[in-house]
C-alpha cells in the first residue's frame, strides 16, 4: 500500500516555533532568575518554557507539528546559546530544542487522537 501524501513543511511554522521557543525560554530565564529558589526550578522552567513552545506550534500549524517544533527549536540553538543561556552553554541549548519537538510530539499525538 503506498504511503498517504503529507502536507509540505511551511516555513512560517518553522519561524513560529523558533521565535515562541526563543521567547519563552528567554522569559522563563528573566523570571526564574528573580525568584528566590534553587537551581532545580531554573533548570525546570525554560524546559517547561520550550515544552509549551512545542504544543503552541502544534496548534499553530495544525498537522505535521513534531517536524516543525523540531526544525524551529534546532534553529533556536545558536541564539540561545550565544546570547540568552549564561556562559554559551550549548548542552541546555541543545536540550531546549529536544523539549521543544518533545512538545510538538504531544501536540501532535493529541490533534491526532481528537480526529
């Protein structure tokens, strides 16, 4: 059996998921940074932060969310990375991205399952 045609990547959902993505990993770290809490919820937050960038673009695109979340969050790395994250710490860039298909997956996985 051939395999059902998917609709082309749009390059919009792409920037949609890069620039949430960066926005509210960047907020997540302005607030934590002005909480009087331990490093486990600074840690938490911009993950949770890249999470919800992850499903908000699932919602934005409507089908095929995980590639675009994965692509946005990717793209997201090296600004991160060089100019938000302290130190240039490329590993949590890194796992901000993961966080962010992480969210799109579920999105996905729920768009799917509400048909």
């Amino acid at each position: 059996t051939p395999m059902p045609t998917r609709p082309p990547l749009r390059p919009v959902g792409i920037a949609f998921a890069f620039a949430v993505n960066l926005l509210l990993v960047t907020l997540a770290l302005l607030v934590g940074s002005g909480l009087p809490v331990g490093n486990e919820l600074l840690v938490g937050l911009p993950l949770a932060a890249s999470i919800i960038a992850g499903l908000a673009t699932a919602f934005y695109v409507g089908q095929r969310a995980a590639i675009h979340a994965a692509l946005g969050g990717l793209l997201s790395v090296p600004v991160l990375a060089l100019f938000v994250l302290p130190n240039a710490n490329w590993n949590f860039a890194v796992l901000t991205a993961a966080f962010c298909a992480v969210g799109g997956i579920l999105g996905e996985l729920h768009q799917r399952r509400a048909k």
